[in-house]
C-alpha cells in the first residue's frame, strides 16, 4: 500500500511538472505575439485544457473536431446502433452539427440526431460544442477544425524526428529555411494585392451571389436573399449572418453580393493577412544560419574533442532493455484524416 501511494505521488507529480512547463510554453508564446487574440486548437487532453485556459482563457480554445469524431465513433461502437450503415448515418449527423454555421441549422442537426437516438445527442451536449461546433464557437478560427497542420507538420519532419535533437535542429531550421524562401519567390507571381488562391474563392462566392437580392438599409447594414432565407451583411463591421465571413476572413457569397451592390472592390474587404503587402512583410525577416565548425566531435574510442583539441569523457546513455514487438516507425493513422 506504501508503495502503491508512493507511485501514484510520483506519477502526480511528473504529470504537474508536464502541465507547468506547457503552460510556462504557453506563457512565453503570449509574450511573443503580445496582445494579440490567438485560438488555440488541440485535442481534449486535461492538461491542455487547464493551461490554455490559465494563459488564454477557455473561450479561445477551439477543440479538434478530428479528435472529437474519433471519441464520438467510439461511443457509437459501445452502442452498437443501427449497425455499420447507422454508425455511418449519425457520423454524417455529427458532421451537420459541427459545420453548420447558423444556430437554426444546428438546432436542425441536433433534432435529427435527436430523433436517431437520444444517447447520442446527450453526448454532443455535454461534450461542450461551444469549443468546436462553428455556431457556438464566438472567436474566430479561420476555419480550422482541426489540429491536422500540426500532423502534417510531423509528417514533413518524419525523417529528421528520429535523429539525435542536436542534427534534429540543425535540418529542421535548413528545412524550414528552404521553405520559407520558397514561399516568399511565390509572392512574385500574385497578379494583384492578394493571392492566386484568395482570388479563386472570391471568383467562386462572387458568382455563387450573382442572382442574391439585396437591400440596403441606413448605415453599414445590408439584407441579402438568398432565395431560401434573409441574411444581415454589416461591411463596416465585416460580419454576416452566416459567419463564414468572420471564420474565415474572406467576403462570403452575401458579403460579395452586398459588396458589389455597393460598386465596391471585394478585394478590398479581405482581410490583410492574405494582402501582399502583409505577407511580404512575413517573409522579410532574416533568419542566421547554425554554424558547426566549432562543433566538438566523438572520437572512434568515445572521447569528446573540440575545436581547441581539449578532450572531456563521453557520457554514454543508459542501458535501457529492448521492449517486446516490433518498434513502431509510424503512428498509427485517424480514421477521420
């Protein structure tokens, strides 16, 4: 029993330490990006949730929809519901909830897996939609639903991660190096303020509203049909009714009908992140190269030299035994990748 409790206050206090230092983490990217308003978005893990919370504050985090799904699909298959050909149905179900951009529309999903079953909406709700579903969640994100950039990040590094942290660092910064000039050559083939591919969607929502009946009103406040509903574009503001203009900084199809109305550029009203002038400032930095001349080196017998030949012992790392199977090179994949 004095053992027991002996190991379970050990383990406590490895998991603070863990918690501390990602909330220090998160301490030190407020510094860096200063007031600005930042959305974290992660999986549901406590740790995560009690620091992001401390530092940002819970209404700034967003949690993965990837994550969530895969906890949903796991509860569908302790239910067992309706078989493979249901589990299918309420996943779609899920998916309705999650993206719909208007309360009415998630009221809608919900009556729907409601009616599916009952079990599965009480577990929507009480795993808190207002952290992933795009009509509850108040800040902007972007459109991220999930954390998958950071995967793809691993991915990119899927070589490098296996090598010791001093190479690790060294071809990661050469690796990040190539890619951002990489980016920033792209910036020569923008025809315009903004990117080839900000300008394909524009070109997509401008003819998606083409036929929308609009109807201006006193001040920055515009009524836009549809055909199905009335919604409300506010161009000082930047908002519609929707929210897919506030989600993702680009004029939707009302905010472009609205715009145009107006005999106003839709351009101009994307947001400047995706602006030239913006992103030519993101890659006008410098970044200074690693050098490793002065590195010290392994000598065949295990001996440290550096550059001035002074020699110092090797530490070498402990005997650890080989755990049983196969080692694990890659993780396994989501289902929802």
């Amino acid at each position: 029993m004095m053992l027991t409790m002996a190991c379970f206050h050990l383990l406590m206090a490895y998991l603070a330490l863990r918690i501390t230092r990602l909330a220090l983490v998160l301490e030190k990217l407020k510094m860096v990006i200063g007031e600005r308003d930042v959305i974290i978005i992660s999986d549901r893990h406590q740790g995560i949730i009690r620091s992001v919370s401390e530092v940002f504050g819970s209404e700034n985090h967003a949690h993965c929809y990837r994550h969530i799904k895969e906890n949903f699909s796991s509860f569908l298959t302790k239910l067992n519901t309706k078989g493979r050909k249901g589990k299918e149905n309420a996943l779609q179900m899920l998916d309705s909830i999650a993206y719909a951009r208007l309360d009415c529309d998630y009221e809608v999903a919900m009556d729907t897996l409601r009616t599916f079953n009952h079990d599965l909406a009480k577990w929507v709700e009480e795993n808190n939609p207002q952290h992933w579903a795009i009509s509850k969640f108040k800040k902007m994100r972007w459109d991220k639903m999930t954390s998958n950039l950071a995967e793809s990040f691993n991915s990119w590094l899927r070589h490098e991660r296996h090598h010791n942290i001093c190479v690790f660092f060294i071809e990661h910064m050469d690796k990040l190096g190539s890619l951002l000039v990489e980016h920033k050559n792209g910036l020569v083939k923008w025809n315009g303020c903004i990117g080839p591919k900000t300008e394909e969607k524009i070109a997509l929502n401008i003819g998606k509203g083409e036929n929308y009946i609009t109807y201006l009103h006193l001040g920055s406040s515009m009524k836009v049909s549809n055909g199905k509903a009335f919604l409300e574009v506010d161009l000082m503001e930047r908002t519609c009714t929707c929210k897919a203009w506030q989600m993702s900084g680009i004029p939707c199809d009302h905010a472009c009908a609205a715009i145009r109305r107006m005999g106003f550029d839709v351009s101009d009203y994307v947001d400047d992140w995706y602006k030239y002038n913006l992103q030519e400032k993101i890659y006008s930095g410098s970044m200074r190269t690693l050098v490793t001349h002065d590195m010290p080196m392994i000598d065949e017998d295990g001996t440290v030299r550096d550059a001035l030949g002074h020699t110092y012992p090797f530490l070498n790392p402990p005997t650890t035994k080989r755990p049983p199977g196969r080692p694990r090179k890659r993780r396994i994949e989501s289902q929802f990748m």
